[in-house]
C-alpha cells in the first residue's frame, strides 16, 4: 500500500469516527432529556410516597423534613446510578461501540 492509499484510509477511518461520534452525541442528548425526566418523575413519586406514609402521623414540619430527606437520598442514588452509566459508556466508547 502506498504512502497515498494509507493517508486516504485514515481519512476515511476518521471521517467515520467523526460521523460516529457526531451521531453519539445526538443519542446522548436525547437520553440525558428521558433520563432527566425520568429522574424527576421518580423524586416527586418519592416525596409523594413519603407523604402518603407518615401524613398526619407527624407534625407537618417533621413530615417536610423527612420528605426532603428522603428525596435527598433518593437524589443521591440516581446521582451514583447516572455516574455508573457514565463510566460505562466511556469504557465501551473506547472499544468502538458507542456504548450500545
């Protein structure tokens, strides 16, 4: 292969990365805006839960403060979950498969 050909397929083979990656990122929004979603629904459906089990058992206040405690929690669960998912798609970038 000569010096031509072999400077024509990387530029192939880095255009199609390019597109791959371009196309990766697209993706990516789109799940960032479901997960995001997702995530939300998911807190208000915990403080909703929160409520419904220690409602009128407590003072409102106490209720509050378990209600946001809870939600904190639960927060921070799909925080570690979203940072798992994350690295993953990194490590399986890097192998060429855009995470899929």
């Amino acid at each position: 292969m000569s010096q031509r050909q072999a400077l024509a397929v990387t530029a192939v083979c880095h255009h199609n990365l390019h597109q791959q990656h371009i196309q990766g990122t697209k993706g990516l929004m789109k799940e960032i805006i479901i997960y995001s979603i997702a995530a939300i629904a998911c807190l208000a459906i915990l403080a909703y839960s929160i409520h419904m089990f220690v409602g009128g058992l407590v003072s409102p206040e106490l209720e509050k403060m378990i209600m946001v405690g809870g939600t904190l929690i639960g927060a921070t669960v799909i925080g570690l979950m979203a940072r798992d998912v994350m690295r993953t798609r990194r490590k399986n970038l890097g192998k060429g498969d855009n995470g899929r």
